[in-house]
C-alpha cells in the first residue's frame, strides 16, 4: 500500500531516472538494477532501525502498554480517516523533495544513502502505513521481532521496487490499471488502517497475526 500511495508512485520515473544516472532507465537497465537493490537496502536499515526502536521503547513501557495502544489505534483512525478524505490532516501532506547533484555518477553507495535519506524525507507522507507499522513493533516480545516486522515492512515497498527497475518500459499498462482504479485502493487501504486502529482501542494487537 505504501509503494502505491500518492508519495511514492507519481515519483518512481524521477526515482529510476536517479538511479540510472540521469538517463533513461531502459538504457542503463544493468546500473539501474543494482542501484536499485542498494536503494531498498538504504531505506529498509533505516525502517529496522526504527523498528527496534519502538519495540525497545514498548517493552520500556510494558507497564503501560495497553494505554499506549489504545492511544496508538486512535492515532491510526485518524490516519486512516485522513487517507479516506474524511478528516485532514495537513502535517502528513509534508514531503521533502530529494535535489541530486551529479546523478551521472550515481553507484552503489550513493544509491545507499539515498535510500536511507528517502526513508528519512518522506516518513511524514508515508507516515499512515510506516507509523501502523511501528505500533505492530512496539508491541512486540522482543526487539528481534519488532525488527522483523520492519524487515517485512521494508519488503512490502522494496520488492514492487525492484521489480518495477527489472521490468521498466513493460509496466505502463499496470501502472494505467493502478491509476484507474486509484480511489479505490485509496479507500481500501484507509479501511485496513481504521480496522487495525479499531483492533487496537478493543485490546487485540494485529502483531498477533503475523508474528
């Protein structure tokens, strides 16, 4: 759902165009791949990274979990509500435009760290889903698990990414599909973030599903 939100796919191409180095994609489709990878690799350390944070802040805190949850699934309400349109929320519509110099020297390491700051730019835009995620996180037994948690997170928006750097110039009709039908993903996804705050308020932990 992150991978598909107004953040992040109305901006793949400039992505991509990073990443190859300023050309097209379909032109450097060797350079790209790779930088690709390392991309996701840049991003999804930063999401583990915080997913150890909060699980080490829950169990910190494990004395008052269950206030903190319900606290939490309120907050994901609301972010819900503001994904559907029915409430606004004006300090998530924050972004911060990425401005590359020299993209024809993009590598490896540069392609890392500009993962790592994309995870850090746009966290207020993605932050409906990643924040969802985080609660999961904090609910967890033991830090391995809430990284864990982040890992797969951090799959969920790196694997389409990747994918979509391997398969580039063969994807317009799919990503005409996504747009066309754009309103209702958007309205599925809010759905799924009321639901989860909801599971949260009643005393059931969604983490529980999963891990």
């Amino acid at each position: 759902m992150t991978f598909v939100s107004p953040c992040i796919l109305p901006m793949i191409p400039l992505y991509l165009g990073y990443l190859a180095g300023g050309i097209t994609p379909e032109g450097r489709s060797g350079k790209l791949i790779g930088n690709s990878i390392a991309f996701v690799v840049g991003f999804s350390i930063v999401f583990v990274m915080m997913g150890a944070a909060a699980s080490a802040a829950g169990q910190f805190l494990k004395d008052h979990l269950t206030l903190l949850n319900r606290i939490g699934g309120v907050l994901i309400i609301l972010l819900g509500l503001n994904y559907v349109g029915v409430v606004s929320l004006p300090f998530l519509s924050g972004e911060h435009r990425l401005k590359l110099k020299d993209m024809q020297s993009m590598g490896l390491l540069k392609s890392l760290l500009f993962g790592m700051v994309f995870s850090l730019g746009w966290t207020p835009c993605v932050g409906p889903f990643l924040g969802s995620a985080l609660m999961m996180a904090a609910n967890s037994s033991q830090i391995a698990t809430g990284m864990l948690t982040l890992v797969f997170y951090a799959l969920g928006l790196g694997i389409p990414f990747i994918l979509v750097a391997v398969l580039v110039g063969q994807l317009e009709g799919a990503f005409s599909a996504i747009k066309k039908h754009y309103r209702i993903i958007i309205l599925v996804a809010g759905i799924i973030l009321i639901v989860m705050g909801v599971a949260l308020v009643a005393g059931f932990n969604p983490a529980s599903l999963f891990v």
